[in-house]
C-alpha cells in the first residue's frame, strides 16, 4: 500500500518547522549544541559575573582600548598597564607582561593544558581553557582557575586604571587560587551524590598565655542599616579571663574593612595607655588581619592606618595578631553594639555592660561553639 506525500521539515527531528532549526541550517551548524561556545561558557562552573565576562569577550563586548578606539569613545589604544602594546583582548588577557607573571605562577598550580598554544585563536583558546578536564592541585579543575583568573585579572586592570589600585601579579595569583577553591567547594555542595557534609568546627576564647593579656576586637555588624555609619568595641581579659578593660569607638561612615582595621588601631593604643606590654590581638575580619600581618596586599584606602598598627605594633614587647571565627568573638560583637549610644570618638569602659556578664562567664567555662 503506498502512502501520499507528506511534506516535513528535515533539519528538525520532530518534522516540524522552527525559526531555530532554519537558522541552524542557514549559519551551517553542523556539530552537537554541546560544541557551541555559549554552551561551553554556560556549562562552565563559577560565579554568573564571569560566565558573563566570557560572554561578553568572545561576543569582543568587554572594552579594551582597542575596542574603545574603533568605536570612538578613545583615542589611544595602547595597554593601559605597560603602555608598549596595543590593549586587545588576547594582550589583557594573555599577552601583557603582567598578565603573563600571573600566569606563570598559575601554571606552576594548575598545568593549564592548553595555555601555551600559540596557534590558537584567543576564542578557541577560552574555550579550549574554559572546558579542561584537567584536575589542579587539592582537587580544583584547571577551567577553574583559568576562568577565575581571566576574570582577577581584568578586574586588577579595572582597578588600575578606574582607581589608581595596585596589585602584585602575586596577589592576583593568591586570590584566585582561594576563589578557585571556594568555587570547587561550592560545586562540591551542590552537585547531587557528590554533598560533602561540613565538619562543624568547634570554637571558643583561648585564654592568653600566663601574663600575656589578650585583646578581641569585633566591628561585625556594625555599620548602622541605612546610614553605613561605623561603630567598634574590644575588650582586654587576663589568663583567667577577667575583664580588664574595654571601649567603644563611635567611628563615621566607611566600610566594614576599614571600621575593623581602625577598631584595632584604638585597641593597640587604649592598650599602650593600660602599660600593657604583651598583647594578643584577636579580630574576626580575615582580611584585615591578613593585610596587617602582610599576607594580604593593603588596599589603597586602608593603607595609612594599617601602617600606623604596624608601627604601633613594634612598641609592644611582644604581639601576636591573629584571626578568631565570629562566633568565638561574640562577646566583643555584643560589646561593639554599645557603641551605638557614644558620641564619636574612643571610650573607655572600666566596667562591662550588664548584658555581656553572660558572655564573658561563658567563655571563662571553655563553652564553646560550633563554626
Ligand atoms: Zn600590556
């Protein structure tokens, strides 16, 4: 028996016409969906910014210099980092001198599979990068790190030329191995059969060492909703843990980072005026510790203050400056509340407010807390 005719549509699976497959067939797209660049960026794993940095690099939407100049809006196309080359994508990217510092000591991490290649044209190379199976080391992909340290380092260059900010090839690298990391951990939690339970970590105040006195410092949660206007506290307690001392510092409107930094500088000299010689400072605020004790790059706005703390470190017979999880600090995070009904400036406090009588017994038993 035969059949009449039938017309179909056979670019489509289903016989049907769509506008997707037509135009399928007319740009001559012949492999798998999975070999297109935007399914690569999309099936990259990492933060939605820079699957839209990629996006918009492979689209020559990010504006470089170049760029800049073929639309009108510059008229000098030179890298604005070394000033030698034209800034095009591939020279931010992979080409300038200082991207290339960074890269190195990425490859060194991470044997990035495909970065070397010369004859690769910049878009294959993303997306040969971008789509590495190659494991790093402590467990993190290679397209990992690639596409965290592309994105590091346009923001330094952003940050360079937008805000004067300076940045050590060797800062680059370290931040985005710990964002690489964070990232890996992220997917790790998510993707289903593979949720790795976290170890809650136990945490509770240390005393200090014998006659060594001991200073917390918290300003979290303390910029007033609204108005970012910044309020600190910290307290001195002795090997028994009994309070010594404490303050709050009524500061002004400025970030969070900052308000911890200048919060450590009023305990440093509250502490010099107590004749203290000995000091363990303990903060909550990674970053600000880290910048102190020179782990971190010290950015531009906190750069005077933190180079005060580190003069006013060296006065003391012996300092320790270390990080503490916020819940080991919530004394001092209650203390910082207090702040709110002080003028501004530094106050003394002889003795602790009622309310953190509670706390500090607490942390005199060993209670601790899980991080
Ligand atoms: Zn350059």
């Amino acid at each position: 028996m035969q059949e009449d005719d039938v017309a179909f549509w056979g670019p489509s699976s289903i016989e049907d016409f769509t506008v997707k497959t037509a135009y399928d067939s007319l740009v001559g797209v012949q492999d798998s969906v999975s070999s297109l660049p935007w399914v690569r960026i999309w099936n990259w794993y990492g933060p939605q910014r820079i699957k839209t940095f990629f996006w918009l690099l492979l689209k020559n939407g990010v504006l470089v210099n170049e760029e800049r100049r073929r639309r009108h809006i510059a008229t000098n196309a030179a890298c604005g980092m070394c000033g030698l080359y034209m800034e095009n994508r591939l020279h931010m990217l992979h080409d300038c001198l200082d991207a290339r510092r960074t890269w190195e000591g990425l490859h060194k991490f991470c044997d990035l599979e495909w970065f070397f290649n010369p004859s690769l044209h910049l878009n294959d190379w993303i997306i040969c990068n971008i789509s590495s199976k190659l494991q790093a080391g402590s467990g993190v992909k290679c397209c990992t790190i690639f596409g965290v340290g592309c994105w590091n380092i346009w923001k330094k260059r952003c940050g360079f030329i937008l805000n004067n900010e300076r940045l050590s090839p060797e800062s680059v690298l370290s931040q985005t191995i710990i964002m690489a990391k964070s990232v890996e951990d992220a997917r790790m939690t998510t993707i289903v059969g593979e949720r790795v339970p976290r170890q809650p970590v136990s945490v509770f105040w240390k005393p200090p060492l014998s006659t060594m006195l001991k200073l917390n410092m918290n300003t979290d949660a303390s910029l007033e909703r609204g108005t970012c206007h910044a309020y600190g506290g910290g307290l001195f307690r002795d090997a028994s843990g009994q309070w010594r001392q404490g303050f709050v510092t009524n500061i002004r409107v400025c970030s969070i980072l900052l308000a911890e930094i200048w919060c450590i500088f009023h305990g440093l000299e509250t502490a010099k005026a107590l004749r203290i010689r000995l000091l363990e400072v303990e903060s909550d605020n990674l970053v600000a510790v880290a910048m102190i004790i020179g782990k971190f790059e010290v950015n531009i706005s906190c750069h005077a203050i933190v180079e005060k703390i580190r003069s006013l470190l060296l006065e003391f017979d012996s300092t320790l400056v270390r990080h503490v999880h916020r819940e080991g600090n919530s004394d001092t995070d209650l203390l910082s509340h207090h702040a709110y009904n002080f003028e501004r400036g530094v106050h003394v406090l002889e003795q602790p407010p009622t309310d953190l009588a509670i706390w500090l017994l607490y942390d005199r038993l060993g209670i601790s807390y899980n991080h």
